[in-house]
C-alpha cells in the first residue's frame, strides 16, 4: 500500500505551510504529497490568509522537493479551461521532472463560484463539460508533437492545437476520477483514469464503488486490474491518548468518532485500519491532515506507520 499526504489549504494554509508539509512528507518516505482545489473555506473556520491556487503551489513546490509526487484531490473542471489546465499541468510535470498526477472531476461547491465570478452550471451539464476536458486534455499532451490537436464538443472546441508544451512524463500525469457516481464516474474512469478515488468512505461504500468502476472498465474492455483504486481518510494519530484526544481537537473532532470514520488512535491502531483497508483493495490511501502546521504528525506517521507496512 502507498501512503499520501493530503491537506485543504482552503481552510486556513500560507505557501510556506504547504512546502513545509511536502518537505516533511518526502523527508519520511511518503509517495506524494496532494491538496484539494478549492477558493473558499468551508465550515467554521476563517480561511485566513486566503486560498492559494493549486497550481502555482505545485510549481513552486515541485522546485523544492525531488522525489515527492505531487498533485490535486481534486480540481474542479468549472475553474480552468481545458487547454490553459493542460498547459499548466504539462509545465509543473516538466518542473517537477515527471512527478505531477492530475485529479480532475465536475466541481460541487456553488458558494466558492459565486465567491469569486466562476460559473456554475447544472450537474449534468458539469459533468458533460468535464468529459470534454478529459477528452482534451488527454488529447493535447498525447498528439504528436509537430502535429496539430483538434476537438469540437459542445462546451470547448479545439482547433489545430499544437499541443504543447508536452509534460515530462509520456503521454502526460496519471488522470485521477473519484467520487460515488453510480454511473457516469466509474465510465469516465474506466475511460481516462489511471486511478480511482473513493473519498472519505464507509467501507462497505468503497466496495461497491470498486465494483461499479471494475464493471464499468469490463464493459469498455478494459483489464480493472490496470485502475488502481484509492481512499482518502481523515487521519489522527498520536504516541498517546491524550496527543491523539489533542490533535482531534485541534481540527474540531472527537477522537472516538474519528476511529469509527478516519484512521485514528496509535500508531499500531493506525496500522491495524490500514490493514483492513488494504483488505478491501485500497492500494494507495490518502492520509487527510487537517492542521497543515502539525508537520510533527506527519513525522510521527512517517517514522512509526509508514516504516512498518508491509
């Protein structure tokens, strides 16, 4: 099993907050280091000083870290045009030296939209866009280079692209799709990702959601065996309880109900939930740290967690 970091800058993060969390994250052996795509805050909590966009973040980080991977859980198609993302994405990966993976999904929090001008459009027509994107996207980093790239869709049209610039990794970031769509979400998946994300599940929801994607990759024939599949969940963890009561605190949660809901308590109670999740397929979790300046529980995770996987 692979171990990320996960953080919501949007919730109250400087840059230097963020780059200390990816340093700290690389220095202990984590496989990469994702943040969440979104302008406003959620919940009771400032959002002081202000959102930071996604991948201006990445970019500075990428120079910063070596080995790290780097990327977004997830951006939402309503805030960028496809072929600005695509010349983004494609730019950091060259930065990074082929280390960027791209989370891309519909967008659902209308209140950020209005917050800052961005249009938001009905589900169905968020979700039309996005396969349009995806289509796009893949499209401009995978055309021959000295060729022109062309699509006509209902949302975007492209016409004779050059496609570049062209990312370092070949035929572009690993595409990430996650979410509990019955339908649509596990066909685009099975069409444009190399990895699933089930966000925050029970487990009995994160099976059928890998059920449905598995089906739908069957029906498109494709081996379900070449999607990798994913969860992200709220972790805390502490040498004792007290620190684990303390740190659950600190992002407004009971500890008790973040073991029946996240991957909380000690270390070896940590290891004992990731083993379950392993069980139900989870080849990579994403460990959400909440309190993005606690660069000591990502320490603590790195040396007494992650060290002992099998």
């Amino acid at each position: 099993m692979e171990l990320c970091i996960f953080t919501e800058p949007q919730q109250g993060a400087s840059f230097d907050q963020q780059l200390a969390m990816a340093v700290t994250a690389e220095t202990h052996g984590f496989t990469g280091f994702f943040r969440s795509d979104h302008y406003l805050h959620m919940g009771d909590v400032t959002g002081l000083p202000g959102p930071t966009d996604t991948w201006v973040t990445l970019g500075a980080i990428a120079t910063h870290t070596e080995r790290i991977r780097l990327g977004t859980l997830v951006c939402s198609a309503t805030f960028r045009l496809p072929g600005p993302l695509a010349v983004a994405v494609a730019q950091v990966d060259q930065m990074s030296g082929g280390r960027v993976e791209l989370g891309l999904g519909a967008g659902w929090f209308a209140d950020e939209h209005t917050a800052y001008g961005i249009p938001f459009p009905t589900t169905g027509q968020r979700f039309d866009a996005l396969a349009e994107q995806l289509e796009i996207v893949t499209g401009l980093w995978r055309s021959d280079d000295g060729h022109q790239f062309s699509f006509e869709g209902d949302f975007y049209s492209v016409v004779g692209s050059p496609g570049r610039p062209k990312p370092a990794q070949p035929g572009g970031p690993p595409i990430i799709i996650g979410g509990y769509g019955p339908r649509r979400t596990p066909a685009l998946a099975a069409r444009f990702a190399s990895e699933f994300n089930v966000p925050f599940p029970p487990p009995e929801a994160f099976t059928a959601q890998r059920e449905r994607v598995r089906g739908a990759c069957e029906a498109a024939g494709r081996d379900p065996d070449d999607l990798r599949f994913s969860a992200a969940l709220v972790v805390c963890c502490g040498e004792t309880e007290g620190e684990v009561e303390r740190r659950a605190g600190a992002i407004g949660r009971a500890a008790d109900e973040l073991r029946l809901n996240g991957v909380a308590g000690s270390p070896a109670e940590v290891l004992d939930r990731l083993a379950t999740w392993a069980e139900l397929g989870a080849e990579r979790v994403y460990l959400q740290v909440l309190d993005i300046g606690d660069t000591e529980h990502v320490e603590l995770l790195g040396e007494q967690v992650l060290r002992l996987l099998p």
